[in-house]
C-alpha cells in the first residue's frame, strides 16, 4: 500500500480540490510527484444539477489505457472522501494556447493528433468524455497530452459539460452522440489557431443565438428543428449555411485544408459532423501524428508555468 508525503493543495474547484504530493513506498522511499483528487459524493437535485459519483469516476478511469488519457495510480477512502492519485503533470493547454509564444502549426498538429487519437479511443469503449476543454487537457513534461476529468462521462443529462463547449444538440435537449465531444474539439481547434474563445456566452440561449449566428441557420438540421426547446426561441435564418464563420475564418486562417476541418467538425447538423475518427482520417490531423511530441515538449520547456499549471 503506497503513503503520501509533502501533501500541498494545489486547487480547489467546484467539484473537488487537486493535492499534490509524494507517492511513497510503505518503507517511505520516494517514488514519483503525483496529483491526488479529492472528491466527495454529490446527489443531483436543485442545487446541484449535476451529480457526483467518485466510484464511477474511477472506475471508467481504471478500464482505461491509452498514452493520450490520464492513469488512475491508486485509490482509496477516507471518511466522506473518496481520493484517487494521478501522474502530475505541470502544464494544460489553455497554459500554452494563452502564452506569448507563437504556436507552430505542426504542434497544433501533434496537439490535435493527440487529442483525437485519445478521444477516438474513449468513443470505442462506447465513452463520451462531454466536457472537452483546454483545462482538461494536461500536457506532461514530455510534451504528451493527457485527457484528464471524467466526472461527466457517467452523465445522461443533455446540461452537461462547459458552457461554450457544448455543442447544439446538448442545448437543445435532443438525442446526442459521442459527435458532440468532436464539437467541442473543434472550438479547442479554434483557440488553438486563433488565441479566442469561439463562443463566449453568459447562458444557454445566448449561447444558441451565437451559434445560430456563427455556423447556423440551426434550422438545417433536422434533429435540432424538432426540439421543443427550438420551438420557443426565435433565430435569424435565410443565410447559407456558416457563412459568417466562413468569413471570420478568412481573418485567421488562409488554408483551405484546415477550414475544411474546422467545418466539420462544428458541423450544426450532428449526423453532417465529422467523428473522431473521421478526424483523425483528415490529412492536417493525420500529419501530426509524424512530428511526435518534440515540438510541444520544446515549448513546455520555454513556458515554465510551475507545478500548479493546468488543475482546476
């Protein structure tokens, strides 16, 4: 059984706090740094929309194995709190997507090959991560991207995952698939490319109306036109399809092979979208797959942001 030293809290979120501290052996050798999330249990109701199971949470984390999603070391109990004990990892990447440093495209290639090679994965073991965002996505100090959080996959309600990262189908309240964590990929591609946020909404309905705006009519999806939320909110339509995001692609981004991707991978309409392994097909992602990581360790190495980096 292994013990834990030099505990330090490094953040403390709205679902549980992150500890680092020294894993050692029972003899009290030193083995490696390691993150410890705290988590108690968490029944859904008014005030808590979203339930917390920390059991679950481990126990999709310990069916999993794949260099691109975080590893479940240990776990255990101690009173009310359940705590299980991660690889620390110092960096996340909204750290190097809001640094000074300018991002070469072949790190945002080996960045998204990472991703979708990781979350292809969690779709083939019938896994919806559902919330995707760049605070999610720890990068080790090898310049390997690990997925980390997955207190949401368990979740059936269509409220879960962050606010700007949803895609319309879980707005909207209509059926979803794994389709709608390529969304979310593809506003991370979007940061990554452009150093903004896609969207920035304070409430689901503004959200809609941005979306609409940006990459709709939303009406041109069938799935989505039949909901009876969609009923209730009135959105412009009687323009071509994203043709607003065509235009403020052209302010960023000059080639055509990556806004062909970024399209369909924000694809409104979910059966249009692309999968995660229709991304990983595309020829921008799969060239990333051919630089490894040494670009993005190389950046780690200038962006030195300390031990706290990236937990939230």
């Amino acid at each position: 059984m292994f013990k834990y030293k030099n505990c330090s809290d490094i953040t403390q979120g709205a679902f549980g706090s992150i500890i680092q501290a020294t894993q050692c052996t029972p003899d009290d050798r030193p083995i490696r740094l390691v993150a410890i999330k705290k988590l108690i249990e968490k029944q859904q109701n008014e005030r808590n929309p979203i339930s917390q199971s920390p059991l679950e949470e481990i126990q999709i984390l310990q069916q999993l194995s794949h260099p691109n999603i975080i590893k479940c070391l240990d776990s255990f109990q101690e009173g009310n709190y359940t705590y299980y004990v991660m690889p620390l990892c110092p960096f996340c990447l909204s750290d190097l997507i809001y640094s000074q440093q300018i991002l070469p495209i072949k790190a945002v290639q080996s960045i998204m090959h990472q991703l979708m090679y990781g979350l292809a994965y969690l779709h083939s073991k019938q896994i919806m991560h559902r919330d995707m965002k760049p605070r999610n996505i720890l990068i080790n100090q090898f310049g390997v991207l690990q997925i980390i959080d997955f207190g949401q996959s368990y979740q059936t309600l269509n409220g879960a995952g962050t606010r700007n990262y949803r895609a319309p189908e879980l707005l909207l309240n209509v059926s979803y698939s794994p389709k709608a964590d390529v969304f979310a990929c593809g506003c991370i591609l979007f940061e990554l490319l452009t150093r903004r946020s896609l969207f920035c909404a304070v409430n689901d309905i503004e959200l809609i109306v941005q979306q609409n705006q940006l990459l709709g009519p939303l009406e041109n999806s069938p799935n989505l036109k039949n909901s009876v939320d969609f009923q209730k909110i009135v959105l412009e339509n009687g323009f071509n399809q994203a043709e607003k995001f065509k235009i403020l692609l052209q302010q960023f981004i000059f080639d055509e092979e990556i806004e062909e991707l970024i399209l369909k991978m924000l694809e409104v309409d979910e059966e249009k979208r692309f999968s995660a392994e229709e991304c990983l097909d595309h020829q921008f992602i799969r060239e990333g797959g051919n630089y490894g990581t040494v670009c993005i360790e190389e950046l780690i190495q200038v962006h030195d942001q300390g031990d706290d980096a990236g937990w939230s």
